[in-house]
C-alpha cells in the first residue's frame, strides 16, 4: 500500500540550486501565476493555468485535475506531452479517458490515489506506481492500458476547502531530468505543489486569487539564502536621472524583513519612488515583503484608463487646493496617476480578499515624480510622513496620509496628493524602525533627532542618509536592533 506522506518541511539547508530554483519559482511562476489567477473567472482556463505552472514547477511529463461533483471526482483537465494530449472542458466530456471516481463505491475505488487522497486530506507521493497493486493504482492502471502509456512516478494533491474536505484533487506524473530520465518527484517539489494547491482552492471557490502565501522556510532553516533571495526584490540599483540624486539603505533587524524599497523607471520619463512597512517580522513578512513589491511594480504598469480608476476609487483623484482647475473640477496630471492609483488599490483588494486570514498588511508610500518640472504625486498609505525639505535645512512639508495601509481591508479610498520639488529641496522618506530605534537604556531614537539631522543639509542627499544611519547606530550602540532600518531620499540639484 502506499503510504501517506504528510506535508515536508523545506530542508534545514538549501543546496545551490535548490535556492536559485526557489527565486526562480518565485518570480517566474509563482507570483506571475497569482496575478494572472486574479482576473480568471473561467474554470477551465483558471485549472489550465494552474496545471501548466505545476507541471513546469515540477518537469512532469502529464498531469490531471479532478473536481468534486457531490460524491464523484470528474476528471476536467488533462495534459501528456509524450501522448501529445491536451484535454479539457468539453473535450474532456467528448473524449473521456477514464470515467468519473465514486467516492462511495468502496469496493471499487477505495484503495485508488485520488479517492484516497481526497478521503484523507493528505498528499501521496509515489516513487514508483509499478511496485504497487492493481487496486491501489486502479485509475492509473486504467488509462495506461487505454493509452499504451506507463506511469512511474506520482504526486497526487487534494485541494482542501477550510472545513478539511477536498473540493480537488491535483495529480502529476512522471518527473523528468534534463535528459529524460523519469525520476521520483522531490519533496521541494511535493511542498511548492502543495502551496499551489491551496491557491487553486481559493481561487475555485471564492474567485480569489491565493488561500495563503505558505512559509517556506518553515521551522529552522537557512535564513542566510531566504535574505539572499530577498535582497534580490530590492533594486540592484537605483536610477540616474540628470538633476537628481536618489539614496537609499537598508538594514534588516533580522535575516529576512519585512521593509522594502523601490525606484524604478515608470511610462512617459516617470519615475516610481515606493518605500514600504509590512506589519510583523520575519519570514512571513519577509514572504509578504515580495509579494507586494512585485504586485506593485507589475500593476504600477498597467495603462488602464481614468474612466476605470473611477469605478475603482469612486471618484476623480483629487489633490491640494492649489492644484490646477479647469472649470468646477480638479485635475491631476494624467501621466503617472493611472499606474499609481492600479498599484495600490489593486494591490489592496488583493491581499485584502485573498490573505485576510493571516491579517498582512503594509504600510506604502508610494510617489510618481517628474523628472522635468519636479511635481509628483503620491499616495501615503498609512505611513511615516516623508518630509519635503528646503536647500536650507528647512521643513517645508510633511506628506501625511492619503489613505490606509494597505491590505488592511477591500476597497478602500487613497487620494493622490502632488507636491512640487523645487531645486535645492530633498524627499526624505523613512520607515518606523529609524525613529523608533532602542538605545541600550530603552530610549528611542525619535522623529525629533531625525528633524534635528536634517536641519543641517549636506552638499549630498546620500550623505545626509550616511549621516542619519551613522547617528541611529551610535544610538543603538550595544543593544540589539529593534525593528528593520530603512531610509530612501531624492534631491533635485
């Protein structure tokens, strides 16, 4: 019989190339994956997608999907590149190639992979389908005899719903080197699927995207490799525009964080400036630090139109008092307000509506600057106020919130605000692990010493960051780093 493996844990140390997979999967399947299951509300093309990324996720040469109708799973998808089979939908049900598996019929199906996986919750992992018993592989059994082919290794996922039955079940078989060679699945792999699973399960049932974003340095492992992974989400470097200087630095409390920061190039001579907070610490933030990240980078890009931002928000975004007026209304520069209005409330409804059962959310600023005129518009979303200040030291604004943290609920309102920065004057923008900072006898560093620093300008934005960094580590001295240190700044010459 075979044996019911539970869920892996990620080995305590990762080899090289199991931690270059990981980034791969990360941000090559998996999150491109998550945004596309998002706007899916077909079936058929939701089970399409999500086979085809296990499939690849795992170098398997077939794979299936079977749903649960009452008391039956029905096989709706199913694809064999050596058969050269692509199935699903109607062509399932015009051509099919096993029929429908009783979950009642004990005397039939009860020692079969998918009624036992969908009875037990659990996953099975088959090294080789050929030492087992007709009856225990009796599906299986059935379509190789019916399609000359010969099944080896095997992986079969349920899907489980939160009440612990199974909805789905996902299978996949015959894992193939390079070369060809059929080998047993690993259990990075069983593990990657097993999380594919529990997005598929949300997505099926709720039209969402993702259950959860699964831990996958669980327990003790190799932090080093996980910062690794994670210090690639953060820009390699930042953008060099004539007439402007951009600084940042990050310090970590931990391995992992949950800060992150980003400046990148964004349509029409933009530039995107976005410096973030997620709620927690460790791994799991560190999880959620780079789903956020690439979510808003990725919809940041997207060129939807005004007319949609409306339906979105509810409103025309709106901006100070001294903004310009065309009649009775008020207008924002188009360039640059779509992407940042998608970013972050579709960000928002994402984690909102997909991950509120492990209440993740972030606070974000996120600015649109013009290189050419030094206006830009932004959204502070719930936190620290950046400071606009003057060539002289002075604080000529505190850019406060426009809206709450995001991920905190679906559909909430973020106003776009602009500013203007004139030559000389600097955006300093920082996250609560600077004012915050513990000195050995328990005092915080403060926004007050941060106001004081600034009020000495330097003839450099990055060495105005030196200096503010060199003050919060003297302050911490011998203490242990309380929470993640993260500054980015930018300074019109």
């Amino acid at each position: 019989m075979p044996t019911l493996s539970p869920p892996p844990s990620i080995p305590l140390k990762f080899t090289a190339p199991e931690a270059q997979k990981l980034a791969a999967d990360l941000t090559e399947v998996i999150l491109p994956l998550g945004v596309a299951l998002s706007k899916e509300t077909d079936c058929d093309r939701l089970l399409e997608l999500v086979l085809k990324a296990a499939r690849k996720l795992c170098y398997a040469d077939a794979g299936c999907f079977y749903l649960r109708r009452d008391n039956t799973l029905e096989l709706v998808a199913l694809y064999n590149n050596t058969l050269n089979i692509e199935k699903k939908g109607n062509s399932i049900k015009r051509d099919r190639p096993t029929e429908p598996v009783s979950l009642e019929d004990a005397a039939t199906h009860a020692s079969s992979l998918v009624v036992r996986a969908a009875q037990s919750g659990e996953t099975l992992h088959i090294a080789d389908a050929r030492q087992l018993q007709d009856a225990e592989v009796s599906v299986i059994r059935a379509f190789d005899a019916k399609y000359d082919y010969e099944t080896i290794s095997c992986l079969t996922v349920p899907l489980n719903d939160t009440d612990g039955s199974a909805i789905a079940v996902l299978q996949l078989f015959n894992s193939k080197t390079p070369s060809g060679d059929i080998i047993p699945f690993s259990d990075y792999q069983q593990h990657v699927i097993q999380w594919l699973a529990a997005q598929s399960t949300a997505a099926l049932n709720n039209q969402q995207l993702l259950q959860q974003q699964v831990n996958f340095l669980k327990g003790e492992r190799d932090l080093q490799i996980g910062r690794q992974i994670q210090l690639d989400f953060l820009p390699e470097t930042l953008p060099k525009i004539p007439g402007w200087e951009i600084a940042a630095t990050f310090h970590p409390a931990r391995d992992v964080a949950g800060d992150f920061y980003d400046a990148f190039p964004m349509p029409n001579g933009r530039i995107g400036l976005v410096i973030a907070d997620v709620c927690d610490k460790g791994v799991g933030a560190a999880l959620f630090m780079s789903l956020f990240r690439t979510l808003v980078r990725i919809l940041a890009r997207q060129n939807y139109s005004l007319s949609l931002i409306d339906q979105l928000t509810g409103e025309t975004p709106q901006r100070p008092a001294n903004a310009r007026k065309t009649g009775s209304r008020i207008h924002l520069p188009r360039t640059g307000t779509q992407g940042l209005q998608n970013a972050i409330t579709l960000t928002n409804n994402y984690i909102a509506e997909t991950h509120f059962r492990t209440s993740m959310f972030a606070t974000m600023f996120f600015g649109v600057l013009n290189p050419a005129n030094g206006q830009m518009i932004y959204i502070n979303a719930g936190h620290e106020a950046p400071l606009i200040c003057g060539s002289d030291g002075t604080i000529k604004a505190h850019l406060g919130s426009t809206g709450p943290a995001v991920g905190m609920m679906p559909n909430m309102e973020f106003k776009i605000e602009q500013v203007q920065l004139c030559p000389g004057d600097s955006l300093f923008t920082y996250t609560d692990g600077v004012p915050e900072a513990h000195a050995p006898s328990g005092e915080m560093f403060s926004d007050e010493r941060i106001l004081e620093l600034l009020a000495h300008p330097t003839d450099s934005i990055t060495d105005t960051i030196d200096r503010i960094e060199k003050a919060v580590r003297h302050h911490i001295s011998t203490a242990p780093q309380f929470d993640d240190i993260t500054m980015l700044a930018v300074r019109r010459l």
